[in-house]
C-alpha cells in the first residue's frame, strides 16, 4: 500500500496520519471545516489515552501544555470529601494517572507533528463520492477533483460523511443529556481529578488543565434540539450549580463570562462490526461515539489508530489486516460506549435500581488500562 486518504482533521485523523506516514506511506489529509482546530473547552484523558500518546510520540508535548494528576477525589453535594485514591498510571511507566489540557493545545500538537512528518493537509474539502474498484478506491471530492487511494480512512466524527457514503445513514442517539462546561481560574491546592455526588440530576466535577486553569462539567437533563442562548449562559451554568457547595461554591461566582462556556449534548453511536468495507474504514468517532462520562473517548481514538497501523505491517493482505483490526477493537470500543451511556443514564434518572457509578468508573478504569 502505498497511498492513502484520510478524511477528518481531529486527533483520530491526525493519530492515523502520523501511523501511516511512518510505514512509508502517502497520506492526504482533508478536512470539511476551513480550518483545522479544535472547539470547546478541556479534555480529560485516563491513563490509556496516556499510553496511546507515549505510543505516537507527542506524550511530552502534550503533558507540556497540560496538567498531570495522579489522584481522584470524590465529594459529597455539600462539599464533604467521601473518598480519595490514586489513579493507575499506564503499565510499565512513570506517567501520571490523568491529563487535563485544553482541545485546542492538543490539536496544535497533533496538527504539528502531522504536518512535520509529511502529511498533506487541505481544508473545505469532503467526499462527495466513493467508489469501490478493483485495484483502488475512487474518491470524488466537493471541490470537483478526483482521487484514487489505495485506503480511505474514515475519521470525521460522530456525523461522519464516509459512514453515510459507504454503509449508508446512521443516525447518533441522542442520550436525554447536555453539558456545560466551563473554563475557569485553577485555585493552586485543586491538583486532583475532582467529580461531586449528583444533586438529583446534575453532575459536577473538575479537571485541572494547566498550572492556572481548569474546567468545569456540569451535566443535566435536556432535550434533543435544545440550544441554549449566548446572553443566558452565565445564569444557567449558575443556576444549575447553586446546590453544590465547596469548590463548586467558591468558583460560582467567578463564573462571568460567555466566551468561557461550552455547550454540547451527549450523542452516541456504535456502528455494527465490521467497521470496513474493501478497502474503506472507520475510525473512532465515526465507528464508536461514547458519551465522555469514561473520560474514554480520545483514548479509543488514538487506540484505533495505533492497532490499524500494527494490523497494516503484520497482515498479508489490507482485507485480513482490516478484518483484524476490527475484531481487535470491536469489544473494547463497545464497552466504552455501553458503560458511559449506562452512567449518562443513571444521572438522568436518580435513584435507577443498580445505580452505582463510583464502582462502575472504577472498574472501567482498570479494565482500560490494561492491553489493547
């Protein structure tokens, strides 16, 4: 194989990008949006997704622009501390249990690094057409141009274009959950990664993301098509939060500016096995969207980018390497996007027989942490 097109510019992209470029391979990078960033807010990535990082070399660069935590602090909706423990850190390594960074810090080193070792990169452009040949596929773009690639790696997300192109519509669910979350001052004694019992129905919790800043989550009930306005943000993150005390109270009046809240609902998907069809693939998003209560989801990302490129260089053919890296990935990336529904749920629905999500995040993060 010697070319290859991956359609999508967010980290399971450009993970992918950098993979295959070091097997020797021509890639062309395309992405629908005009340029190439990340929105929102913080990220929170586990030990796997520190793993996966130390995998594709941009560990450092990334625990340079963010901040390491090692522990997990639990608190009751008045504040009381319930319980503290470390976090893992990935097998075999001197790295912290958890990385909070800001999407955007990330992207810029994943885009970097990319384009360093030989990715080509275009913007505003998408597939309009794929077509399965004999020896290629053939890709017709938005912008009137043609292509022939020996792989087409689809990467572009939860509404993935390639999906509906190749396997036809799939529509997200849509799990009955918003959040909001909010980038906010980081007191110096909050070092931990912090998330309050709910209030009800409203989750809270904190990830530090730098030496000064961090972010703040609050999920809640919503309904499908809801989008809050600009001009009210400020007073419906406040109103949300005004039953937590501790940290939550201190930080509620610091909560002043609209430009510092992000918006988004809790949409999932998990596309039937295999994830390919010939010679074209789905990665992450596009395969298996979970909601981020695993804080999971780039760490299945750039998973899945890691075990294609392996499965590339150990089978005879691109069916058997694509075949295995589907059954390699399948149960993982289910597992993750059952159990963080399942978590999204129980918020939704306070006092659900079975609840019990302090128990479920820990075994889900033991179980991640160990191989891919």
């Amino acid at each position: 194989m010697t070319k290859a097109l991956i359609v999508g510019g967010g980290i399971t992209g450009l993970a992918a990008a950098m993979v295959l470029s070091r097997q020797g391979i021509t890639v062309d990078l395309i992405e629908r949006e005009k340029r190439i960033e990340a929105l929102g807010s913080g990220i929170t990535l586990i030990a796997p997704a520190l793993r996966a990082l130390s995998r594709l070399g941009v560990c450092e660069d990334c625990l340079a622009q963010g901040y390491g935590v090692s522990h997990f602090e639990t608190y009751d909706v008045d504040g009381t501390l319930v319980d503290r423990f470390p976090l893992p850190a990935p097998v075999g390594s001197d790295l912290p249990g958890l990385l909070g960074t800001m999407r955007p810090a990330m992207h810029r080193v994943f885009l970097d690094r990319a384009t360093k070792e030989g990715t080509s990169v275009r913007t505003g452009m998408s597939p309009v057409r794929i077509e399965e040949r004999s020896h290629a596929v053939a890709v017709t773009f938005n912008t009137g141009e043609h292509g022939e690639y020996d792989l087409v790696v689809g990467a572009d997300g939860l509404r993935s274009t390639v999906r509906n192109l190749v396997f036809g519509p799939t529509r997200p669910e849509f799990q009955g959950q918003g959040c909001f979350r909010v980038v906010l001052p980081r007191p110096a004694d909050m070092t931990a990664e912090v998330q309050f019992r709910p209030a009800v129905d409203i989750a809270v919790g904190f990830t530090p993301t730098s030496a000064d800043l961090m972010y703040m989550y609050c999920n809640f009930p919503a309904e499908e098509g809801y989008r809050p306005s600009p001009s009210h943000l400020v007073a419906l993150v406040r109103e949300r939060i005004e039953e937590f005390g501790g940290l939550v109270a201190k930080v509620r009046d610091q909560i002043e500016d609209p430009g510092r809240i992000h918006y988004a609902t809790f949409d999932t998907i998990l596309a039937p096995d295999p994830w390919f069809s010939g010679r074209v693939v789905l990665l992450g998003d596009a395969a298996h969207c979970p909601t981020p209560h695993l804080a999971a989801g780039a760490a299945m990302c750039m998973e899945d980018a890691i075990a294609l490129g392996e499965e590339l260089a150990a089978a005879p053919t691109l069916d058997d390497a694509l075949r295995a890296f589907c059954t390699r990935r399948f149960d993982r990336c289910k597992f993750v996007v059952e159990t963080s529904s399942q978590l999204s749920y129980w918020q939704t629905h306070p006092g659900s027989p079975g609840a019990d999500h302090e128990r479920v995040i820990a075994d889900g993060f033991e179980r991640l942490a160990g191989p891919f």
